[in-house]
C-alpha cells in the first residue's frame, strides 16, 4: 500500500517523512501550490499590522497564513496584549510559538478534537466574541477555476458565526494558493502513483481538484485508489470525484496513522 501525501510542499515533506519512519511506503505529492503576494498586494498586510490593536482577534486559517502575514510584520512589531490569536490546530499554533507569540495569547482546539476546523476553533474560542468587537481573517487567495477569491467553507462559516454574534469581520489574503506547475518528468511520476494499491491522503478539498485538472486523461486509474480525508467535507469532494473508495481520518498524525493501519489490515485480509 503506497500512501500519497498531497499537503502543500512542507508540510508533505514532513508528513511523509514521518509516515515512513511509522513503516508505510510514503510519497510527498505536493497538490496545494503556496506562493507569496505580488508587492503591489503586500499592502493591505503592512495595513493589518498597523490596527492589529482594533481586533479582538485574528484568525489565521493554516500555517501558511502564519508565515506569510508575519513574513509583513514591521521591524520591532509587537503583538497587543489584548489580541487573540486564533488557530484552527497543532500545525498553526507551533508556527505562532515559533514567532514569539505566548502560548496565553493563542486559542485553538484542543490536540485531540474530533475535527480541527473552523466550527471547532469556535467552540473553544467563540464565546469570547462580544456585539460590537472586530476579528480579523488571515487566509490564502485561491486561484483555481472561477473562484478566485474563495475563503473556503470553513472561513465562510467562521465569519457567518461571528456577524451572527454581533462581530465586525475582516479578511484579508496573506499568500496565494493554487494547482503546482508541473512539468513532463514531475507529471509522468505523478501518473506513475495511481492505481488500486494507492492511498491518497486529503487535507484539502482543493487538492483533488487539482489533481483530476492536472491529469485529466488518468482520471479512470486515479479513481482506483482509496481517498483518505481529514475533515467530512473532504471525503465528500472524493466521493463526488468518484473514488472507488473513501475513508475519514481523524486529523493529525495519530488520526492518520490509526485510519491508514486499519485500511492496511482491510487489504491484507482481502488479498
């Protein structure tokens, strides 16, 4: 069983590093492209930055939107007391550490939430939210199809919740996301990974996406393997991609690897 790990470059690095070492044939598959802001769009985050203090809180939807919205910070910037940093898991709240932030500041699901998701984060940290405060939501700027601007259904939710609850909400893009640009060698290894004995672990709806649009005329052979999912709705946008088969993990590495033993015992006993 070969498990393609499609996380943004980094972070499907480590992940399918880790997975080796667990003992599983680990392919890092990259199908989430994060590129930085044109200069001209940097602005608005050099803007956040200078009323960082009018915010109750700031959202940053991944780790990615971590790195590139501090990547704005001004020289000597310090973070104001009384703003909450709001992570969506482990993954984004290491990063916030990593850039000094304390631990006090940060709020985000518990380790071993159920889900690690938007509707979590707002069970652990909604009920600070009074009429009338603003938060702020750092994400990515998507450039795939026709939906250019998309927030994603996890963003959407969280600022639906907050207008409902009396909130002032903000967004703003912090990097741009989109399908990698692949060229003949890396799309012939790409094509060389499907087939029944693959597993293809989502942690984004995009990535599937990406992948039918990179190798259309493989569509029949990639839909052979097993998707496995981190969140619902993923698992949703696999199945409505026609996997043959699709299974949920619970998000995070242990998650994972209980969910990818237990498909490796289902193959073994049908073999």
């Amino acid at each position: 069983m070969r498990v393609v790990v499609t996380r943004p470059a980094a972070e499907s690095q480590a992940w399918s590093q880790a997975l080796r070492l667990a003992g599983f044939d680990a392919v890092a598959l990259p199908l989430i492209a994060i590129a930085p802001l044109a200069d001209e769009a940097r602005q608005a985050l050099r803007d956040r930055w200078g009323s960082l203090a009018d915010f109750r809180a700031v959202m940053f939807v991944s780790a990615a939107a971590v790195q590139h919205f501090f990547a704005a910070a001004p020289a000597g910037w310090r973070w104001p007391g009384a703003t909450r940093a709001w992570s969506p898991g482990p993954g984004t709240s290491a990063v916030l550490l990593g850039h000094g932030l304390p631990a006090t500041v940060i709020d985000a699901p518990a380790a071993d939430a159920r889900q690690l998701d938007s509707e979590s984060l707002w069970d652990a940290a909604g009920a600070g939210i009074a009429p009338g405060e603003a938060v702020l939501i750092v994400r990515g700027a998507r450039q795939s199809r026709e939906d250019a601007a998309s927030a994603g259904h996890g963003r959407a939710w969280m600022s639906e919740r907050l207008l409902q609850a009396g909130a002032r909400v903000d967004t703003v893009a912090a990097y741009r996301r989109g399908a990698p640009d692949w060229n003949t060698d890396q799309a012939t290894a790409a094509r060389a990974l499907a087939g029944s004995d693959t597993v293809w672990l989502f942690s984004n709806s995009e990535a599937i996406e990406h992948l039918f649009d990179l190798l259309p005329s493989d569509a029949s052979a990639l839909r052979l393997g097993t998707a496995l999912s981190t969140h619902p709705r993923i698992a949703l946008a696999a199945t409505a991609a026609g996997f043959a088969r699709t299974e949920l993990a619970q998000p995070g590495m242990e998650g994972v690897l209980s969910a990818l033993r237990g498909l490796d015992r289902s193959i073994e006993s049908t073999a």
